[in-house]
C-alpha cells in the first residue's frame, strides 16, 4: 500500500500534463488501495494566493480526482477567509521552521556551504525545474568555503549549495515507468541550490522533507523532474531517510515538441471547467494517451481503477493538438 501524493503548486493554473500527472498518482493509489495526500506547493510564491490555491483544488476535484489527508475542500475557502490556517501540515508555506531545522543539520555537518555566484539561480530554486529550466552545472567556484562564512556576508548576497562531492558511487533507482535510472551524480549534476540565505528552501529540500514527514511512499511526477530525483535521492541519503518509489509520466508538449505552455494558446482546467465542459471528455483523452483507454470515449477515473497497470503506460510524450482543446469547447 504504497502512500502517494498530488503536490499542485498553486502559482497559476492547471493544464491538461498537470491532469495526466495527477490522474496516474491518483490511479497508482486508488488501484492499490492507498492513501493519497494532497500537499499544496506554495514556497514560490510571496504567500498562499488564495484563488490560484482554491482554483487548483477545485480543478481536481472536477476531473473526479480526491484524496484522504490534505487541505479540506471546499472548506478550504472558507476557513482561509475566516483567517483561519487551511490544513497546516500539508501547505508548503507554513512548514519554513521544520526545512530550516533541516538546514541548520546539514550545515553542522558541513554539508552545504554559501555561494555567491548566481543570484538569478536562487531565485528560482523554489520551483521545481521542470523542462528547460535544468539549470547548469555549477564549476564549484564556492566550494572551498565553510558553512560558517555565511555569518560575514551580507544577507541576499548568497545562497546555500549542496555538496555532492561526497556521492562517488553511482544513484539509481527503478522507475515505475522509465525504467531503471542511472547516474554519477557529481560530474553530471553539480552542487545544487538547496535554500535562499534567509533559509528559504529549495524545491529540492522542500519536497524532500515534505515527502518523508507525510510518510510518502511513491511520487508520481513528471519525467521532465528526473534530473531533480537524483538530487532528491542524494538528500534521502545524507539525512538517512528511506527514500519513495518513483514513477516518472512523460510530459504534453505541444505542436513544436516543447513542453505544453502558455505559448501554445491557453489551457488552462479552470477554463474547461467554467464552460461547463464534461471532465469525462478530458479523462478520457488523458486515459488514451496514457496507454490506459483503448479509446477517447468520455470516462471517470473511477472506472480506470480496474485496469490500472503500469506497463500499458505510455513511455513516449504525447502531443496535446489544439483541436481537441477546441473540440472539447464547442
Ligand atoms: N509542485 C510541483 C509542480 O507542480 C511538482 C513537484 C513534484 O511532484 O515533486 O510542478
Ligand atoms: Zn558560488
């Protein structure tokens, strides 16, 4: 019964890969009987924005997809209205002390160390680097120095990398859809950013700790994230934490092959959900192109529990042409 998660980053919309992403989660879950839990992924924006938060809950909750610990919905609304914290443990924001106490371990160990090279490359750790965000690997021009020569920078000037010096054997693991995967992490990936001078966690750090706290066993995630996971699993290792099975969804690009995107005309959910749309439709365009429906015929994920498999799924991106966003308007 392996525990599994949906993690929205409420930083605008939901899009049809998002869809496909959290109906396998959902599937792998529900086909095996476990637990979901629903973590809002909100450390890159300034604060929870509400609408964007709500949006993407209501979106899930559109296309038939639930879970079983999270923020409640659609109380969700109401309590933040009422001022109230919309269930605490499972909201990014309001976990900063628990991946600062983190830090502060992996700095006593000497593990990560301030880094005043690339303050473009801080701003955007935050974010998960999904496809052509990967950011380059760091040369180690900072890596000589101490964890404690951050006390004589100026704050906003530096930020904290992770050492993957110390990772000289080979880190892999066998994905649920991609198969076996392989690395040697220093040459390929580099020293990554893991918290902003003020603390501020990396996406790397965040969803590390988040996914051992709540006890998650499989993430199931796009594949443009497989370069994160090495990182990932390298942290799982240095904190000597179990890490979670991985399953890896290939992504919806769009006509020109790149990661479906704004550029590619809207497609956003709320947009499908607000014209009355049938998510049936959408689940079963998604279910098709996953491998897991013969056919686009309208359906509930409900009724993909049954034949859920992980071998039927599609190893290959799938395109998302425009004429099935248009065809589900009209
Ligand atoms: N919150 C991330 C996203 O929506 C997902 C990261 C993950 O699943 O690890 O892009
Ligand atoms: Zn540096």
């Amino acid at each position: 019964m392996p525990k599994g998660r949906l993690a929205p980053s409420p930083t605008g919309a939901q899009h049809p890969g998002n869809a496909r992403t959290f109906l396998v989660a959902w599937l792998a879950a529900r086909s095996s009987r476990s637990p979901l839990v629903c973590r809002i992924e909100d450390i890159d924006s300034p604060r929870v924005k509400l609408w964007a938060l709500t949006q993407a809950l209501d979106d899930l909750a559109w296309l038939g997809l639930d879970w079983d610990e999270g923020p409640p919905r659609p109380g969700v609304r109401a309590a933040m209205e009422a001022g109230d914290e919309p269930g605490v443990p499972f909201v990014q924001s309001q976990r900063l002390a628990r991946y600062r106490d983190v830090l502060a371990e992996l700095k006593s160990r000497e593990l990560i160390y301030p880094c005043t090279c690339s303050r473009s490359e801080a701003s955007q750790a935050a974010s998960a680097p999904h496809a052509g965000h990967e950011p380059a690997v760091y040369p180690g021009t900072c890596a000589g120095r101490f964890a404690g020569e951050a006390a004589s920078l100026p704050e906003g000037t530096y930020c904290w990398r992770f050492r993957m010096a110390g990772f000289r054997e080979p880190i892999g693991w066998q994905d649920a859809i991609a198969g076996l995967q392989v690395a040697s992490l220093p040459g390929t990936l580099g020293d990554f950013v893991i918290a902003k001078a003020d603390g501020t966690p990396s996406y790397q750090l965040a969803v590390v700790v988040d996914d051992h706290d709540m006890g998650i066993e499989q993430v199931v995630r796009g594949d443009d994230l497989i370069p994160s996971t090495f990182r990932q699993l390298a942290l799982y290792q240095t904190l000597g934490w179990q890490a979670p099975g991985f399953a890896h969804v290939p992504l919806v690009k769009g006509p020109d092959g790149l990661r479906l995107a704004k550029r590619h005309g809207d497609s956003r959910l709320s947009i499908l959900r607000e014209a009355g749309v049938d998510p049936r439709r959408v689940i079963g365009w998604l279910a098709r192109s996953l491998g897991l429906a013969e056919e686009a015929s309208p359906i509930t994920p409900g009724e993909l529990i049954e034949t859920f498999a992980w071998e039927k799924i599609a190893k290959d991106p799938v395109m998302f042409p425009r004429e099935v966003w248009e065809g589900w308007l009209r």
